[in-house]
C-alpha cells in the first residue's frame, strides 16, 4: 500500500529541494555589497518620488475587486456553458434556472456598482 505512494514522495521531494535551492540561490548569487542605489524600489527605471505612505484612490481597489468577481462569474459560468446541452436534456428548464438566478444576482451587484457611481473614473 505504501509502495503505491512513493512516485507522490518522489515528486514533495523534488519540489522541496528544488523550492529551497531558488531561495538559496538568491543567497549566494543576491548582491553583497548593498549600497543606496541597490536598495532603492525600481518603478521602470525612474526615480521613486514621495514617500511609501501616500494614499491611493479607492477606485484602483475597485476595479481589482470588480475583476475578481467578474472573473469567478467566468469560472462559475464556463463550464456550465459547455455542458448545457447535457443538461438541458437530463434535467429541462431546471438545469438553466440556476444558473439565471446566479447571473440576475450577479448583475444586480453590478448595477448597484453603476449607480453608485463605481466605474466612474474621476
């Protein structure tokens, strides 16, 4: 029985050591002689101006969260999409109601977005 688990081992193994000669390897090959340019944030090859404390608009992090629901709609709605025939034809109307709810949800969210004024740029 435990024979069977040792390709799985084998594989925790190798990633393991591989993961740590990555970490290692930024020991040994890292810089040595750390200096004020080494240590500054690069932002594409310009200067950072002002301090890591700024603010930033609310709207950036609405936009990411926005994506991220809108992504898992995908998620959620893909595969249903390719098997609808499927189960349109074991189940009827029944394999399309949920998935109508779930999206009238979903659009509802995103009109409250609209008219809260969320995709407004200014």
């Amino acid at each position: 029985m435990i024979v069977d688990y040792i390709p799985v081992f084998l594989v925790i193994l190798v990633a393991a050591i591989f993961g740590g000669a990555v970490v290692f390897s930024s020991v040994i090959f890292g810089p040595h002689r750390p200096n004020k340019i080494k240590t500054m944030p690069y932002e594409s090859g310009k200067d950072p101006i002002g301090t890591t404390h700024e603010r930033i608009s609310i709207k950036y992090y609405l936009v990411a969260m926005l994506f991220i629901i809108f992504d898992i709609e995908v998620i959620y709605v893909y595969p249903w999409a390719i098997q609808f025939k499927t189960l349109y034809a074991g189940y009827g109307i029944f394999a399309f109601l949920p998935m109508f709810i779930f999206l009238v949800v979903l659009e509802l969210g995103f009109f409250y977005v609209l008219m809260k004024g969320g995709l407004k740029w200014d």
